[in-house]
C-alpha cells in the first residue's frame, strides 16, 4: 500500500512541473522573441513479480507480470520553431528568420536573446529596448582590393544620425 502511494505522488510531481511549464508558457505568450516549453516525461523503474516464459511446442508465451513506479520528467525542451512577423511600428525592431540569436553585450559579457526589439540611445548606439544592452553584430572594412571585408569580432551596431 505505502510503495502505491510513492508511485502515485511521482505523478502527481511531474504533472505539476509539466502545469509549471504549461503556466510559463501562457504568461510569456506576448513576450517579444519568446520560445515556448514541452515537458517530456520517462517511466520509472518496473519490477518484474513474473518473468515472461518463450513459446512451446504445445502452447503459446507467457507475458511477464510487471508493476512500475511511476513516472519522472526526463526533459523540458525549447521549441524553437518560427513565429509569425508582427508590426511594430518601430522602424529599428528586427526579427530573426529560422534559428539564431542577437548578440547584446552589457559592457562585461555577450548576452543572447531572441528579441529584436531596439531603439537608438543617445551616442547612436542600437540597444536593446527597456533593458540599454548594446546590439552586437559584424562590421564590414573596406579593403582597396576586394572591396569590403567582414571584421574578425563583434562590435556595438552604430547609426550615426545625419
């Protein structure tokens, strides 16, 4: 009786994580650049109380008799399948087609995000919108022979007004 009540509450934990989930899923669902969760769940354990027997001459195979302990959650992947374009009607927002992340830096370290939501700062610099984290992104040199040349690292993206 005690082990069925073991069983029956890791049920009960996963299918709370999986409404967890399920929850963050609904509360980021306007979130600029947001990718929702899936919870994938795993069986425990099976004890074996009979063992399964092979096909005889006479008779047919025994199945075996086997009680699991229940279930875990093995994993919670991101879905990164594509969203839909929406109108912003701010001229310096972008989205990202297919896979990939911006590159915004905070001054010490490269932060990634799906949000393309920028604004331009006061030096010109284009900026993560509410949060003031510098896009990042190649810069190209011209060079006298081929023409232009991507840069080997990242930069802060400037538009210069005017």
């Amino acid at each position: 009786m005690l082990r069925a009540l073991f069983t029956a509450v890791t049920g009960v934990r996963a299918h709370q994580t999986m409404l967890d989930v399920t929850g963050n899923n609904i509360s980021n669902a306007n979130t600029t650049g947001f990718k929702k969760d899936n919870t994938i769940f795993a069986d425990l354990m099976y004890q074996a109380n009979k063992y399964a027997s092979g096909s005889g001459d006479s008779r047919g195979g025994i199945n075996p008799a086997q009680v699991g302990f229940g279930v875990s959650v093995s994993a919670i992947e991101t879905i990164h399948t594509q969203g839909s374009g929406q109108y912003t009607g701010n001229n310096s927002d972008m989205m990202i087609q297919d896979k990939g992340f911006f590159v915004y830096t905070d001054g010490s370290q490269q932060l990634y995000s799906r949000s393309g939501a920028c604004v331009l700062d006061g030096n010109s610099d284009m900026v993560m919108s509410g949060a003031g984290y510098k896009l990042q992104g190649y810069e190209f040199e011209e060079t006298p022979l081929d023409g232009y040349q991507q840069a080997s690292s990242l930069s802060t993206i400037n538009i210069p007004l005017g």
